[in-house]
C-alpha cells in the first residue's frame, strides 16, 4: 500500500507539472498576441525604465485564470508572508530566498503560486525566470517536486530551466541572474542553495540526471 500511494502522489505531481507547463507557454503566446511584445522584452524594456516590474507582472497575470496577487511579500520575509517554507531537493535545508524573490508573489484559481526573478541582462537575452509551486501550500513544497523554474524566451514560448536554447544567459551563475544548467543543480548529493533548480528540464524531458535511462518521476524522486 505505501508504495501504491507513493506512485499516485508522483502521478499527481507530474501532471501538476504538465499542466503548469502548458499553462505558462498559452500565456506567453497570448501576452505577445494581445500586448504587441514579447514578455521578456517588455519586462526588462520597464526594469530599465523605471524598475517597477510589478506593473508588467500584473499585464502578465491578466492571461492566467483568475490571476491575481498573493502577497508583497519581498527577499527578507518571504517566509513570513508566505506561510510555508521551501525546501532544496533533499529535504534537509530551506532555500534562502536568492531565486524569484523580489516581485511577490502572485496566484490563480487553480492555487498555483507564482514568483518572479530578475530580467534579462537585454531584450535579446531569454528572461525573467518564473517560479512555480505548482500545488501551492499543498506538500511537500521541495524544488524538484513540486517547486519548479521555467524561463520565458524571446520566441514567446517558456522553457523549463536547464534547457538549452541560443538566447539562454551566458552565465550560468545563480547570483549573476539565476540561470542553471546541468545535473549539479538537480541532485540530492549537494545541500546547496540551489538543489533543485535545473530539474524542471529532466522532469519534462522524464530523464533521471542520474542515469539517462530511468525516468525522473518514477526512478528518480524519492
């Protein structure tokens, strides 16, 4: 029985997942179809502006059924606003807030919560990185799980992290502009800040970043 359960709750997680992925490009695709610009050029055309992102976010979240503001919660007390904790891959240390954290946080009526990074260094750099919880407070609120990060393209669509595309950020440094590759960042040997960032590329591709040939969510999540 305890394994039975295991396996439904990994389904449930990866359609969770699916569906967030599909919702997140409908959006894209409908932003540059009604707003006359891309996403990405338009959210770091006003962060060069005048760095008031949340204008550009609200635009964006007018695409997501009944999208709407959670919190203002901000780097520093995203904890306390948000009132649950987020956890790295392996389960054993709380991310600090160095990702998504300075727009707040926003909602839809599927309970989804969403947060945004930093823009693009430039308007032909893929960005802002989105990050999802894609069952909201609902457990067990790990990256990797149900904590996933998605990249908005030039191109009007959005990739999972990780995935390469010609107008991903050169740096692959989470303090320059939180872009990650690779299976150093999707791995439960690291109690690293950034444990987790880079699965949502193996989750869709249902790739093990450990072995090629096993699946992520029925070999690979623990």
């Amino acid at each position: 029985m305890p394994i039975l359960i295991n396996q439904t709750r990994k389904k449930e997680l990866q359609v969770a997942f699916k569906t967030t992925y599909s919702e997140l490009n409908q959006v894209a695709k409908l932003y540059y179809a009604h707003e006359g610009i891309s996403f990405p050029e338009d959210y770091t055309t006003r962060h060069q502006a005048d760095g008031n992102l949340t204008s550009t976010i609200k635009k964006l979240m007018k695409y997501f059924h009944g999208g709407s503001k959670y919190s203002s919660s901000y780097w520093g007390n995203e904890e306390e606003v948000l009132s649950y904790d987020i956890y790295i891959l392996n389960n054993k240390e709380k991310n600090d807030g160095t990702i998504c954290n300075n727009t707040g946080y926003w909602t839809n009526n599927s309970g989804k919560i969403y947060s945004f990074n930093d823009p693009a260094s430039d308007t032909l750099t893929n960005g802002p990185i989105i990050c999802v919880d894609t069952n909201g407070q609902k457990k067990p609120n790990r990256y990797g799980y149900d904590v996933f990060l998605f990249m908005f393209t030039v191109d009007n669509t959005v990739i999972p992290m990780g995935m390469k595309h010609p107008n991903n950020p050169t740096n692959n440094s989470i303090s320059i502009n939180g872009f990650v590759s690779g299976a150093e960042y999707c791995t439960y040997s690291k109690n690293t800040r950034a444990g987790g960032f880079s699965c949502a590329s193996y989750a869709l591709s249902d790739t093990s970043p450990e072995d090629s040939a096993k699946s992520y969510w029925r070999d690979f999540l623990k």
